[in-house]
C-alpha cells in the first residue's frame, strides 16, 4: 500500500443532485399511494394496506428496515476493528427467521390483530397490554434517535454533508409519505431504497477493491492482521464477539426487536395469507444475508486501503463511525456523483427505518390508545387520526434494543408457550426483566468493558505522512477520550468487570431469562396450574406445528 496522504473531497453538486433523488422518489411513491388508494379510506388500510400485500415487497422492505444506516456505516467499522467474526450473525438471522416464522407468527396472523399488544391484552388483562406499548414507544423513539442523528453526525464531520438539514429532511420526507400513503406507501418506499442499498455498496465493494490491489490482496492483508479469525468457541460471557454472543446472544437480541417487534408483524399481518407472510419473512433472510456480506466485505477492503496508516489513529476522523464515508470518499471522491450515491445508500437505510417506526408507533398508538378510548370513531375519522399520528420525535440516545427486546420476548413467551403464566406472573416477570437489563445495560454505559473483554484488534500508523495533517484538533481529541477512559478505569469496582463487563448482546437474553424466570416462578407462587408439565409441553410441539390457536383471556384452548 502506498503511503496515504489522507485528502478527500467534499459533496459536490452531482452528489447533492443524487441523493435529492432519493428524496423525490420516496416522496412521490407516498403521493401516488395516497391518490390511488383515496376511496379506501380507513384505518385497516391505512395501517396494514387492507391486508393484500404479496411476499415480494414485503420481503424487501423487511430487509430494508432491519439493515438500517447503522449497518451500513458501523458493521463495516466494526470489521475493520475487531475483524470478520461479525458475519456470524447470519447465523443469528437464520435462528431468527425461522422462530419468527413457525411459532410468533401463526399465532399473530390467525388471531386477526393489528397491534402485536392486542395479544396480551387476550392472553392477560388490558394492563399488561398498555405496560408493553408504553415500553415499545419509548425504545422505537430512542433507536429512531439514534438511526437519524449518529449516521447524519459522521457523514457530517467528514463530507460536509449538512446535519441537521438532513435530519429534517428525513423527518419531514418520512412522515410525509407515511402520511400520505399508509403502510403499502412504506413497503414499496422500502423496497426501492433496498435496491438503493444494495447499488451502493456494490459501487464501494468494487472500486474499493481495485484500489486495494484486487481480491486477492484483501484476502491476504486481512488474513494478516487478524481479521479473518472468524470462529472463536470461547464460552466466556464477557467477551464482545465470540461465535457463542454472537449466535446465541444475537439470537435473543434480535429475537425481540423481530419476532415480537411490531414494526416487523405489521408487516407480515398485511400480507394477503399466512403463507405470503412466510414467505416474506424466508425471502427477507436472503437480503439479510446479503447486506451483511456486502457490511463484512466492505470492512475488510476498508482495513486493506488503511493497514499501514489508520485514519482513526492517525487523527483524520475522531471516531470509528466516521471510517466507511472517510474512506469512501477517498475512493469515490474524484466519481462525481458516487459519493452521493453511498449516502443515499445509508440514508435509505435511515429513511426505511425511520418509516417502519412511524407506521408503527401511529399503528399501536391509534390501537392500543385512541380506539380503546373512542369506540364509536367513524372510519374517515380514525384514518384521519392514524395519519395524524405519523410525526416521530427522535432523539439521539442509546440504542436500548436489547435492553426493552429482551424483556418483551419473555413476555410474549410467557403467554404463548406457558398457558400455565397467570396475570401476576407476567406483571412480575416483565418488572423483574426490565430491572435487570436496564441495569446491566446502564451500568455497562458508564463502566465500558475493558479492552481484554473487547480485544480491538492492532492498527498500524507506519505509512501514514503526519506533515499533511491539517490540525492536531482531532488527535487530542483522541487523546482526551484516551485519558478519560483511563480515568474511569482507575474508579471500577467489582461490578464493572464482571455484570457490567458482560457482551452488549446478552442483554437480551438476561432481559428474557429474568422475565420467564420471574414470571413462572410468581405463577407457582401465586396459583395452582390447571394444566401439566406433559400436557404443556404437547401443547408447546402442537403450536410449533401450525395449529390453529383460539385465544381467551386467561388461557389459550388449542383446537387441533
């Protein structure tokens, strides 16, 4: 590789001219839904597109929504640091998929439900229903936050790119066809920006490979430093990524913002049968396996191009999020219009992720609030509310996805595979899972795992040209993180290298474990179980099966 001097361009009009693009055509997708589907006027067809929708876009537009701007700028910086173990979490998908297929999904499809709380409120009582939207509400506002705001900062601080004018013009362009077309407007929206994300990481992928010197050279440099070490069987729970946090922990985190995640379901309910549903879903596993390929390749051609001089270490960026558009605009720059289409690429992520957070908030808000409060609505009136509910308010903050995930998985759990779980131990259980991975959550936010739990991997400096760095801003900005992260070393205690210390993807599962746990546990406490351990477990293999469940309000009665 040869020395790298670190100048990169700025967005230029072509740029500026190809991601306005991206903008109309999500916006005039909501503008013709909304005129074609005028006389349709009501809620059902507002919030789940009158339940007709093919497994085509839906699957596409399920990939978009998973596989948001935080997947397209941070998994590839984080195979650039820690190496190419992240692709492990196609196994998690799998898992996923499937459980979300054959056992969460029959019993919200067959059940006719639009809201996945309406369930709870069948199997348990109205407030455990309302506890549970709440808890859904707060973390799609705080994620939504962090989708819009982290993305827009890094493609800030390295292209020019304007922040806070493409916040807003998320926003308003995201509630604007949210608006205007309901959720068909949405799933197509999503599947075109799937094919925008799909364009632009093949543009980075090939150019970025022939700069780093073919396939060949990134297959051999990377093998080299390190990040080609994909499997490590270390059952040690501390540890970030082993292929243990990331199959089994990513199984549970990504268990409980999908399989039970209403952004998700309100999808699949709107398919036109159950096996259009399915199917979406098994699709939908393809373009997760694909974007993640393309996240995990772009890494390693990342870390190529740097191997001998980091921009992190080398003070260009001030953090690892800023890499993949540094580096594309080093590669991209002299493309006019190139650059433009990789921040299309991750704002398409953003904007399919922000959307699916709409229509979801507007879909539980408007069911598991205003129609319970106002039964009489006329159908014109509720569409009207349901559109009216649309405007998000992010807010940049913690990604608590594993932390409020978890706990809802165990829930929804409770009720579908314990018919024994009465009202006090789902109460109880939710409380006690909440609790739990909060404060492993929280408490790792202000104790950071030490780096022999994390394990970075080395970066190299030795060909960098420090004479042509602008300023030393951004190196002693390393430098105070640095120190104060030493500082925070010097006053641990106990609790931070070892609950603190444990991988962000087992907050789930702790969140999960403490809810079943709990909830069984009050059950047996507070209640004798009408059912037994070997009736159960039939019931259990039964619905696994496909049977058709009929839902009451203090238990569930299998009719096979």
């Amino acid at each position: 590789m040869e020395d790298k001097s670190h100048t990169v361009g700025t967005f230029q009009v072509g740029d500026y001219a190809v991601f306005a693009a991206l903008f109309v055509v999500s916006s005039g997708i909501g503008v013709f839904f909304a005129i074609k589907e005028r006389k349709k006027a009501s809620s059902k067809e507002f919030l789940v597109g009158g339940r007709q929708m093919s497994c085509g876009p839906v699957a596409l537009s399920l990939t978009a929504s998973f596989m948001s701007a935080v997947t397209v700028i941070g998994a590839p910086s984080d195979v650039y640091r820690y190496g190419a173990s992240y692709v492990i979490f196609g196994v998690a998908y799998t898992f996923v998929v499937f459980l979300t297929a054959e056992l969460f999904l029959p019993v919200f499809y067959r059940s006719g439900i639009t809201s996945t709380y309406e369930y709870l409120e069948l199997r348990f009582c109205k407030l455990v229903r309302v506890a549970a939207t709440l808890i859904y509400i707060i973390q799609t506002i705080l994620y939504t936050g962090v989708v819009v705001y982290a993305p827009a900062l890094a493609l800030n601080q390295v292209t020019g790119f304007d922040l806070w004018g493409s916040i807003f013009a998320t926003g308003i362009v995201c509630t604007f066809y949210c608006t205007l077309g309901g959720l068909k407007a949405v799933v197509w929206t999503d599947a075109f920006q799937m094919v925008v994300m799909v364009v632009g990481f093949l543009t980075v992928l090939i150019q970025g490979a022939s700069r780093a010197g073919g396939i060949e050279s990134v297959w051999s440099t990377a093998h080299t430093g390190g990040r080609m070490d994909v499997f490590d069987f270390d059952v040690n729970p501390l540890r970030r990524h082993t292929f243990w946090t990331l199959s089994v922990g990513g199984t549970f985190t990504w268990l409980g913002i999908y399989g039970v995640n209403q952004s998700t379901i309100q999808r699949c309910i709107s398919c036109k049968t159950e096996g259009h549903a399915r199917w979406a879903l098994y699709l939908n596993l393809l373009g997760l396996w694909i974007i993640l390929f393309c996240a995990v390749v772009s890494g390693l051609i990342m870390y190529t191009f740097y191997s001998r001089c980091d921009p992190w270490s080398a003070g260009s960026v001030s953090a690892p999020d800023q890499l993949m558009p540094y580096f594309v605009m080093e590669i991209l720059g002299a493309f006019p219009g190139l650059p433009g289409l990789f921040v299309a690429c991750a704002f398409s992520g953003t904007l399919s992720t922000v959307a699916a957070s709409i229509n979801a908030l507007a879909t539980v808000t408007y069911e598991d609030f205003v129609s319970q409060c106002y039964r009489d609505l006329s159908n014109r009136a509720a569409n009207w509310i349901s559109k009216c509910l649309s405007p998000p308010v992010p807010q940049a903050a913690l990604s608590i996805h594993g932390m409020c995930g978890g706990p809802m998985l165990g829930l929804f759990s409770l009720g579908i595979l314990f018919p024994v779980t009465n009202l006090k131990g789902a109460v109880g259980g939710l409380i006690v899972g909440i609790t739990l991975s909060f404060w492993v959550g929280v408490g790792a936010f202000i104790y950071p795992a030490p780096s022999n739990n994390t394990r970075p991997l080395e970066l190299s400096t030795a060909g960098c040209n420090f004479n042509l760095t602008a300023d030393g801003s951004n190196q002693t900005s390393v430098s105070v993180i640095i120190i104060l992260r030493c500082l925070c070393l010097v006053f641990r205690y106990w609790l931070a290298d070892s609950w603190y210390s444990m991988s962000y993807l087992y907050y789930s599962a702790v969140g999960f474990i403490g809810t079943v746990a709990a909830g069984l546990l009050i059950t047996l406490l507070t209640g004798e179980s009408n059912i037994s351990l070997k009736e159960l477990y039939c019931q259990v293999y039964l619905r696994i099966q496909g049977s058709i469940l009929t839902h009451t309000r203090k238990d569930i009665v299998l009719v096979t």
